[in-house]
C-alpha cells in the first residue's frame, strides 16, 4: 500500500518570493533576485568592497545592519544610506558581534543575510614579514570571519530561518603572489572554511559562499599598488586587462544572497577578469 509522500521541509522548498516594497525603490524585474526588505548585516561596510556592496543592497530595498572598526566612516555611510544601522565593533570579538548583531536584529528583523567584506593585506617578502602581522591577517581574516559566521547562523538557525551567509575572499586562495605570504593563506583558509561551514549548515538552511575578486583599488591595497611599475606588471597578469571594481562584484553578490542563489552554497565564485586562468 502506497503512502503519500511527506510535505517538504521548509528548507526543501523553492523560493521565498517577498512582496514588500520600499518607497522610493524599483523592484527587481525578477523576483529571483529581489532584495527589497531583506534584512543584511554587512561587516567591513566602510571599505572600498563593503561599501559598494552596501551601497548597492540598499538601493535595491534591503534594510542594512553596517559593522567596522570606525565611528566617523560609518556615520557617513548612515547619513549615505538612510534607515541603515550601524555599529563599531572588531569583527574578532564574538561578544560583541553577538551584541551588534543583536541590536541591528531588535530594530531591523532577523537576518535573512550577511556579508563579511573585513580583511586586512601587510605585503612584504616571507623572511622580512613581522610575526605580529602573520597573526593579525590571520586573526581577522580567519578567525573574525569564522566568528562572524558563527554568529549570524546562531540567529538564522534560533529563528527557524534560511539565509545566506557571503565572504569576499580573493583569487589569493588559489594564485601564488609574492609578497603574500600572511594575505594568501589566509585567503585560502577562508574558502576552505566555507565549505566546511556550508556542509555543517546547509541541513539548518543556512548557505555560505564566498567571492574571490582579483586585486582591486581600494585603501587595503593602495601601498600594494603604490608603484605604477608593479602597477604595470600586476594588470600584465590579468587578462581583462583592468583591476576589479566594486562594481563588478553587485550582481554575483545579489545573485548569491537572493533566492536566484537558493541552491548554491560551499563555492568561492572567482570574479577576476581571468587572473586565476594564468
């Protein structure tokens, strides 16, 4: 005798569709990829990356929870994107993390995302790299991204909620630069760590991926590109011909926080004008 099938759990069904719009923005021309009132908490919102990607969710109707370091850059990104929240906090103490994330959640919603666009890059030749800067790269761009993972699934999961969780790692994880022996390791460090997180939460409904850009122009690597002669040599080894632009990130990024990505998680997205293919 044959049973019916059990109904599918919430984590086994399509999309979530939302309906809710926000005065003054356009809705997605697919509903796939609509962001409008989706709550997102973004960490290293002032950099160059997280600002653009800020700057972006926000135009397309996602209500924003901002963390960094600094008081004074994120109260111009407030004042940039109206009815975001913002926070100060090191992305490497969890306790506070916890208490950021709590307050964005308490007037905002739960997250339905977040992205962690925090990391740190102190070029220098292996044998003249300073133990203190090995251990700080790996602190913020393992361990804060571990931590900040960890607590924005905690909330996902406690709500009975499916999310998506994004890194920006870098095509580092899989080239070889010199220089970069604290920066590629722990790039590294980070895509594997996702798919060890995606795998442990994709039963809770939880996604993880990362996007791994190649090197762009932003306050991180300004002394990276300081000299127009490395400059020059860097762009040889990209066959787009041009550095990454936060610009070039919006639409993976939108694709893997939107329900457009509901079936991907575990993947480092390389978006590098083709450095990983040289």
């Amino acid at each position: 005798m044959s049973h019916p099938a059990p109904p599918p759990s919430p984590h086994q069904q399509g999309p979530r569709l939302r309906a809710e719009t926000r005065p003054g923005h356009h809705a997605s021309a697919d509903p796939l990829f609509d962001m409008r009132g989706r709550v997102v908490i973004v960490a290293g919102a002032a950099g160059g990356l997280g600002r653009a990607l800020a700057t972006a969710l926000h135009d397309r109707g996602a209500r924003l929870g901002l963390l960094d370091l600094s008081d004074p850059d994120l109260a111009g990104m407030q004042r940039h994107l109206p009815g975001a929240m913002t926070a100060a906090v090191d992305i490497r103490d969890e306790a506070a993390l916890t208490r950021a994330v709590a307050t964005c959640a308490a007037r905002l919603g739960e997250p339905d995302a977040a992205i962690n666009a925090t990391g740190i890059l102190t070029p220098a030749p292996a044998l003249d790299l300073p133990e203190e800067a090995l251990r700080r790269t790996l602190e913020v761009n393992v361990l804060g991204a571990f931590l900040f993972s960890r607590v924005i699934a905690r909330r996902m999961m406690e709500a009975r909620a499916e999310g998506s969780i994004l890194h920006l790692a870098s095509v580092s994880s899989m080239v070889a630069n010199e220089g970069y022996a604290a920066y590629s390791p722990s790039k590294a460090a980070l895509s594997q760590m996702v798919r060890v997180l995606a795998r442990e939460w994709a039963p809770e409904g939880v996604r993880v991926n990362a996007i791994g850009p190649s090197l762009a122009q932003t306050d991180m690597t300004r002394s990276a590109l300081a000299d127009p002669a490395h400059q020059a040599e860097t762009l040889k080894l990209i066959p787009m011909g041009r550095f990454c632009e936060g610009g070039d990130l919006i639409g993976p990024a939108v694709m893997l926080l939107s329900d457009a990505g509901r079936y991907i998680t575990g993947q480092t997205l390389y978006v590098d004008g083709g450095r990983t293919l040289t």
